[in-house]
C-alpha cells in the first residue's frame, strides 16, 4: 500500500523529533535538496559514529592516490590471511591466496561493505594516517578513520584462528563525522567535485549498487536499478550503510523521477540499548522512518509517495 502526498517542511520536521523523541539513543540527520537548497536537519554538526558509511570517504582517498600514480586502479593485490577482517563482505570467507584488483576491492568494500576489501585498501593507502591526510587534502578534515577494521575473521578459511589483527581488538567507534560533513561529501559527489569529474563519476556509480536496502529506503515500496533511471514508483538511491551493535548510518544520493531533483543525505542513530544485528532492531525501523520522510517531503508526484503504509507523518 502507498502513503499520501508529499509532506510540508513542518510536517516534515515535527516527524524527525518524533522519531528522534522516542528513540533510545541519539538520532541525526542532514539532508538537502540539492536544486533548492532546502534542508532537513537534526543534530548535523555533532560527530556520529559512521560504522561502514566511512567507506564511501576511503574510496574517495584511494581515488585520490591512484590519480597520484602511487598504484593503478588495474593493479592486482593478493588477500593474505593477516588482511582478513571478519563482519560483513565475502573476502574472509574464501581462502588466502585470491587476486583481486583494486577497483575490485573498492567495489567489493562498497556494494558488500567488506571489511577485508577495506582494511587491503586503507594499507594500500599507507596506513589510517594517511587516509586521514586523504580526507584533509579532499576538503573534509572533519572525517575520522580511527583504525583499520577489527573484526576477527572466521575460522572457515583461516587456518588456527588468526586475526585481522595481532593486538586486541580497540574499543571505539572505527570513524566519527558530522552528518552535515557527510552531507556535503555526497553533495560535491553529485557535482564532480571529489578528486576529479570522473573519479566522482565512478564512486556514485559504484554506490548505486549497493546491496543493502534495509536502512534509509527500508519503507520504501521500490528501488530501481542501477542501470535504470528513477520512476514514478521506484525512486534511484547511491548509498551506502553501516551496522554495529546499537549503531545504524545511512548516507547517499537519493535520485527523484520527474526533474524532481537529487536529495543529498547522512542519517545515523547511536547510542541505541538494542544492539542486536537483525533487520527488526530498533536502528533499522529508525533509519527507515527517516527515509520515509526525506523521500516524503521532496517526492514530486502527481502520484503519492511510494511508502508502505503507516511510515509517513500524519
């Protein structure tokens, strides 16, 4: 079933602290419609946790080196046991040995989110230092890599349970940005603006992709292809997630059909008591109400919004 008609700014806003108000943790977001310039924004410049939605930054900065000529996006890198990282991907499920190249690994760390792919890309880079230095020299001092991904492998593939890692695994968010930072990185996105026009180009294409739906577009009716254009009910979305016990973040491009324009995003709940993994935790319904009412309040019609029933304000 589909929701009504597109929602006022008001209305639009009174939902936010709704879902924000009876939230166990801490809500944020930053949206904006690109062509008008008008935003939704809860808590935008407080640093998140981003979880995996940091990827998106770290593609950026290994777009930025290969354009450099430290490495070729055509390179072949060979997964070792000691990159294997466990939680989301494929990579630590399959044996060491595997060649793959670095536009593969970036693919791989983005429609997947796999963390194997992204610890290989950040030593690739030189290190979580030099990420950081890739962020600054992009224009976004404010994002944080705190540390490669911790995540034991599984034994599955990996012979006497080795580790991603030698050292225990840190505690602490694996990055932290404001979700008005994250906002502005999707915008310049959209604009070409990150490394060069075609670099941009690639990371949105690649974003398109992405295999998990059950975040901002969780209420959504459709979502259409990556090779087709939006529709009238299936709007396009370039994105990318991040799930952590008691953490969700969702942040990309939402594609309008119609010339209704590109709505630019960062979402994030933090801090939640239910920190469990399944698609019925209480960050997954969060992100989704929020995505609801972001596509609500730009949707351009004439038909009503394309959300389940119940998802929209009012």
């Amino acid at each position: 079933m589909t929701g009504g008609a597109a929602v006022t700014r008001d209305a639009a806003m009174a939902a936010i602290a709704a879902v924000a108000d009876r939230s166990s943790g801490t809500v944020g977001l930053a949206a904006r419609h690109l062509e008008s310039g008008e935003t939704l924004c809860w808590r935008d410049s407080e640093p998140f946790s981003t979880a995996s939605m940091i990827k998106v930054a770290i593609h950026a900065a290994v777009l930025r080196r290969a354009r450099a000529g430290q490495f070729s996006l055509d390179d072949e890198v060979t997964v070792r046991a000691g990159d294997m990282a466990g939680g989301s991907g494929v990579l630590a499920e399959l044996r060491p040995g595997l060649r793959c190249t670095v536009s593969d690994l970036c693919t791989l760390m983005i429609v997947v989110s796999d963390n194997t792919a992204t610890n290989m890309l950040i030593a690739l880079c030189g290190g979580t230092d030099a990420v950081n230095e890739d962020f600054a020299a992009l224009g976004f001092p404010g994002f944080r890599l705190n540390r490669p991904v911790s995540i034991p492998p599984p034994p599955l593939a990996v012979a006497d349970g080795a580790r991603a890692q030698d050292t225990p695994a840190p505690s602490g968010p694996l990055a932290t940005v404001s979700l008005g930072d994250f906002c502005e990185l999707m915008a310049r996105l959209h604009a070409g603006t990150v490394v060069d026009a075609a670099a941009s180009e690639q990371i949105v294409t690649v974003l398109r992709y992405q295999q998990h739906q059950a975040l901002f577009p969780r209420a959504w009716l459709a979502v259409a292809a990556p090779f087709h254009p939006p529709s009238g009910d299936a709007p396009g979305l370039a994105h990318k997630t991040g799930y952590v016990g008691g953490c969700r973040t969702d942040g990309g491009l939402l594609l309008l059909p119609d010339g209704g324009g590109t709505v630019a995003y960062a979402a994030a709940a933090d801090g939640l008591a239910d920190r469990s993994m399944t698609a019925l935790a209480e960050g997954d319904e969060i992100l989704g109400r929020l995505g609801a009412i972001v596509l609500a309040r730009w949707w351009p019609g004439p038909g009503p919004v394309p959300v389940r029933e119940g998802w929209l304000p009012g």
